[in-house]
C-alpha cells in the first residue's frame, strides 16, 4: 500500500497511528448537537477509506460501543473555558491537550483528529501521509490558518501552543486576529508557514464549496462546518452523503 511504501525520518510525519475524534456536551452549545451514532459513522467511513494500521479512539465521557477505543478527558478545566466569539459558537479548547507533553503517552506517536461532521468520500491513505509534522485543514476563511475540524501531529511537536497558553488572556489575544476557539489560539500561535490540506487536496467545505454544486471529481474529505451536518435533511438528500456517511 502507498502509506507503507512511503519513510520517513525519525519524529517526523507519515500515516497516523491513532484516529481520535471527540464527543461531548455542551450546555451552553447544542446539547444535543453530537451523539454515539455520528462516532459509529466516522469510525466506519474511517474503515472503509483509510487503508494502514490504525486505532480509532474518541475522546469522551459518553458511553460508546464495545469496539471503538474510549479515551477519558484529560485537563477538565480547559472544558469551562468560553468560546470569545459567545455561546452560539462551540469551545473546543479541551483538543489542545493534542500538544501537550506526554501526549504521545495516550494518543500515539502520531494521529489525526477530526470531526464528527465530515464526510470522508475517498481514500486518504495518502492526504494523512505527509511529511510534516502539523497539518491541517486551511479553510475558506480568511481569519483563519487552521481550521480544527481536521488536524494531524506528531506527538511532542509545536510545544508552545499547549505552554504558551493561558486561558484568561490568549483566547481575546488570539480572536483579536483568527476566528475560533482552539483552531484560533493554534493559528495565533503558530503563525503561517505550518502544513495544510485545501481543494488542491481533495478536502472541502461543504458551505463553501459543495452546497449546489457537484462533488469534486478529487473530493476526499467534505467538512460541514456550520450549521448543516451530514444528518441534517438538506445532506441526507445527497446520494454520495447516504453512501459515504449513512442514513439517519
């Protein structure tokens, strides 16, 4: 297989050992937006399309069935933190502990990280194959370098955004410039230059990109950031969203 065939040097990328997503509730933030079912969907899509050794783990204190890996919350105080944008708007500040030390400890020597609202149609055995050690996917947006909704790192690598944190002035210093909660500190941080995925790429904003029109013939990964998700009727009507995604 193509990830197999590929070396790479001693901590740098390659295929990602571990597929985490996260689960959780949010009073203050759709509630009810996420459940088990969307984690049964993403780990099958993942299955079905990504084709080199893997643990699939979701990051939550919700119940899940016996075959997807649980991973407990780790740094619950990164969960009360605020989105600056306010309560219509999630916080996922908990993903920062990707860069934290001894990260590799529980989510392997390099992962993934992603949504429950995306849809993978393709193979991207060769998209989370790259050779740096952060990528991730660079939206529309134009306040916005990284987009959280698919991130891949290898454990130990950009220390800084989890140290230089501070959650009583970085989330205001980062929004001054970058829009979102985490994928705004990440961003503010670390600053353009890092690896991303785009079109070019085969990733995709369904809003922005797909919404109307045909899917991309190079279409790997479709990203429904926003307030359509793959559940939604308006994406169940889709043929290639049923296929790929499932049914509710």
């Amino acid at each position: 297989m193509l990830a197999e065939s590929l070396t790479f040097g001693p901590g740098n990328g390659g295929p990602p050992d571990t597929v985490l997503c996260w689960l959780w509730t949010d009073p203050r933030y759709r509630a009810d937006a996420y459940n088990a079912s969307h984690v049964v969907a993403l780990q099958r899509m993942v299955a079905r399309h990504f084709h080199a050794p893997h643990r699939f783990a979701c990051v939550t204190d919700h119940e899940l069935p016996d075959h997807i890996e649980r991973i407990i919350p780790t740094h619950r105080e990164l969960n009360k933190i605020r989105s600056p944008h306010g309560s219509r708007f999630p916080s996922c500040y908990r993903r920062l502990v990707m860069f934290a030390p001894g990260a590799g400890e529980v989510f392997g020597r390099r992962f993934v990280s992603l949504d429950l609202d995306l849809v993978i149609v393709g193979d991207v055995t060769e998209l989370w194959s790259r050779p740096e050690p952060f990528v991730a996917w660079r939206d529309l947006h134009p306040r916005c370098l990284y987009n959280g909704s698919m991130m891949m790192l290898t454990a130990g690598q950009r220390p800084k955004v989890w140290s230089d944190f501070n959650p009583d002035v970085s989330p205001r210093a980062a929004t001054r410039k970058y829009n979102g909660s985490d994928q705004g500190w990440i961003s503010y941080r670390l600053g353009p230059g890092q690896g991303t995925w785009t079109g070019a790429d085969g990733v995709y904003s369904f809003k922005h990109q797909i919404r109307g029109r045909e899917l991309p013939a190079n279409a790997k990964v479709v990203i429904f950031h926003g307030d359509t998700k793959p559940w939604h009727p308006e994406a169940q009507a889709l043929p290639w969203v049923r296929e790929h995604w499932g049914t509710v």
